[in-house]
C-alpha cells in the first residue's frame, strides 16, 4: 500500500496535475454541448421570452443555435483538439472563439480569437461568451460585446428547457 501511495504521487509531480482533475478534451466537450440539442426558451434582463433552437448538423460534426427573433445563429464545432464557435451577428461580423472548458465540464469560458467582415478591431464585435450548464434543463450565457476596445454591451441570458 505504501508503494502504490508512493507510486501516485511520484506520478502526480512528474504529471503535474492528476489525471482525474484535468479539464475535459474537446471531443468530450463538444459532446457535452450537444447535449443541448433541443428546443430552449431564452429569457434576459428586460427581455420578453424567446425561442431558441439548438441543432446538430453536418453529420453531427456542428451544433447549430438559432435565436430567430435576432437573425442571429452561433456554430460549434471541433478543429482537431479545439473548440470553437463562430457567431453569425447582428453586427454583421462573424467573430471565432475558441473554448476553454472548467475542470467539472459545465463552464465554457469562449475567448476572440478573429473574426471575418471586422475591418479595425475597435469596431463592434462579440469579444466573449461564457456559457454555464446548470442541469440538463437549464443554462446561462453571458455574452460581451467590445466597441473601441472596451466592454460597450454585456448580456446575461437564462435558457430552460421546453417540455
């Protein structure tokens, strides 16, 4: 027994952080956020309730949400060990993010990365969203819009399940 103790934290220090800790891989992370899929009810500050749709495309290769009410749609997909999103705007850009993912797996904490039809980078563009698993039937988005290089909008949005 004082082997295998010994044995684990040799491990654990030439390892770093314990196997059983780490953050989840994409794939596992991707395959979290399709358990999305489904039809959602999305309610803000302020804001009178929406539908929204998430929907797995291409083969099961893309997660596709859609807030029809806003023209607006957000893609998942994986790039081999990422996971990014690109959010078709309002805004008429279309920023990328790529995730990092919280050790349990329910916080997805997506950061700029680029964006297609943005001409100076002080222009408007969604810089980052954070979205957070409650339970199967419930999650939150935070969204942050930039405009000059500083926070100029910031959205918190709640989204249950339809039955």
């Amino acid at each position: 027994m004082k082997i295998r103790s010994l044995l684990i934290g040799i491990l654990t220090l030439v390892i770093g952080t314990p196997v059983w800790c780490a953050a989840p891989s994409a794939t596992n992370a991707f395959a979290t956020l399709t358990s999305l899929a489904g039809e959602w009810q999305l309610t803000g500050a302020g804001e009178k309730p929406q539908p929204v749709s998430w929907k797995l495309i291409s083969d099961g290769s893309a997660l596709m949400e859609a807030l029809p009410s806003e023209n607006m749609v957000t893609m998942y997909h994986l790039d081999n060990d990422r996971l990014l999103l690109t959010h078709y705007c309002s805004a008429k850009n279309q920023p990328r993010m790529q995730a990092s993912v919280s050790e349990d797996g329910k916080t997805f904490t997506f950061d700029f990365l680029d964006a297609t039809n943005l001409a100076n980078p002080a222009d408007g563009h969604m810089r980052k969203m954070v979205l957070v698993i409650q339970d199967k039937d419930h999650f939150t988005e935070e969204w942050f819009f930039s405009q000059r290089g500083k926070d100029a909008e910031h959205g918190v949005f709640h989204l249950t399940r339809k039955k």
